[in-house]
C-alpha cells in the first residue's frame, strides 16, 4: 500500500481470562496496563499509552493507538514494544491478566491493523486463489475439498416435493466459514448473513422489482412465446460491503472491507 493511503495503526493484545481467579485479586477490580517502546542503546523506554482495566471482563481484545509511532518508524525494521501492568502503583505478573505468552494459537497472538486507503477493488476470490492454487480448477477442488472435510453425510429419507417457485425476492444465506473449513486463515467474522435471490420473474414483473425497460421486454415476448425467448433472471441489484480479519498468504494479518458481499435487494434482468 502506498504511503500516502495510510491512515491510522493499532497494536492488538488478547488478554485471555485466567485459570486461577483466586490469585488474580485486584483493588477495587482494576488495575492498570502500559505500554512502552523497547529500550535501545542509550534509547530509554517510552511510555506510548495507559489505561484502566477491569481484569475480570475476559477475553477481551486490548486496542493501543500506535499510529504516532508507526508512521515515524515505519522505515524502520522493526518496531518493538513492552508491556507491564500495576495496581495502585504495585507490579503486576501480566500472567494473571491473562497476558502470558505461552498457550496462544496463532489468532490469539498479538498483532498490528494497518488502516489505508486504496482505489484498487479487492476481490475475496483472489485471497483464495493465492492459498489454493493458481488456477480456477484448482480454486474448485480446494473448496470441495474443504467443505468435505467439515460436511457431515445428511441422513437419507423421502424427498420432499416441490412447491411451485414464488416470485423474485431476497432469501437467507448463513455463510459459515468455519464450516467451510477456513476457521484457520479467516478470524472475524466466522459466519454471516450473504442473502441471495431466488424465484421468477413472470409478467407483469412488479415494480418493486424495478426492472428494467429490456427486461420488461424480454418478459412479455417469454409470456407470449417462451420457446423463443428465456425468461428474465432474478438477480441481485444492490449490494453492500462487510470487513474481514484474516491472515493472508504471506502470514499478515489484515482487516480488509470487501464491497459485494451482502445482498440488500433483487430484481429482474
């Protein structure tokens, strides 16, 4: 991303519940958490930002604005930060905060979001892409796979018969990526509602609808004559955006808003 898209940074910290709730007493249930910069050469820590926690409100994800420092060292190599914890001015073992190191899988590991702005429109299918393979049929039998994984076999009985198909409208769609078998790259959200659209669109198509002048056309000559003519497809007209966290294919973490997710409306076209 260009530097000049950039608009803010944050540091990201889990702090997990403790185990032992009878070690972590705190006066009056708070306690405070500061953050520093790594102490260098003859470079003393800086403290960057405290504030006041509740240690008994766990799991919760700790934001630290650290857009100031980023974009004054974003040359740098690397940026280093320390961490403690006080209660009225007495140590604390960040441990019982639920800030220890050890037992963290990869998504409860702390973190960096870096916000920007980019006139490029990014497509969800090309993260997928770039961790499955590098072409379409690959891109397929990546998602089959997965989704066999996850898929429990449906218990077998009588078919249900068909009811005749309802007019264009938006119905429910709950995308569930965990059981898409990617709980392991995607954090936030693990499931959703998409929509999509479904019924058909016969004449007169309503106006709520909002065909077009060609699609009104095209459903009067398929009414008149429906060998000549196909039908007019129920289809999405408006959409909207929803943002992901996930780690991409280079290991980064990444907060991203993808526009055409959400179906909002349908039509016929």
């Amino acid at each position: 991303m260009e530097k000049e898209g950039l608009l803010g940074a944050e540091l990201r910290i889990l702090r997990k519940k403790h185990m032992d709730s009878r070690k972590s007493t705190f006066t009056e249930g708070m306690a405070a958490l500061r953050l520093y910069t790594c102490s260098s050469g003859k470079h003393r820590p800086v403290m960057l930002q405290t504030r006041s926690i509740d240690p008994h409100i766990a799991p919760y994800w700790e934001v630290f604005d650290i857009w100031k420092l980023f974009k004054n060292f974003r040359n740098a190599p690397q940026l280093c930060f320390e961490l403690d914890a006080v209660d009225q001015g007495r140590p604390l073992d960040l441990r019982l905060l639920g800030l220890g190191r050890t037992g963290r899988q990869n998504k409860e590991k702390a973190f960096f979001v870096v916000f920007g702005r980019t006139k490029k429109r990014g497509l969800f299918y090309n993260e997928i892409k770039a961790r499955s393979g590098h072409d379409n049929k690959t891109v397929y039998e990546y998602l089959f796979t997965q989704r066999r994984m996850r898929r429990a076999p449906l218990p077998r009985g009588k078919k249900t018969p068909k009811n005749p198909k309802q007019r264009c409208n938006r119905k429910q769609l709950h995308v569930n990526f965990k059981e898409m078998g990617w709980d392991d790259w995607i954090i936030a959200p693990l499931e959703y509602e998409a929509f999509h659209c479904d019924g058909v669109c016969d004449f007169p198509i309503r106006s709520h609808l909002e065909p077009t002048n060609h699609a009104i056309i095209q459903t009067l000559m398929n009414s008149m004559d429906p060998r000549s003519t196909p039908p007019t497809c129920c289809v999405p007209t408006r959409l909207s955006p929803i943002s992901i966290l996930y780690i991409d294919s280079a290991n980064n973490v990444v907060y991203k808003q993808y526009e055409d997710m959400v179906v909002e409306s349908c039509g016929c076209r």
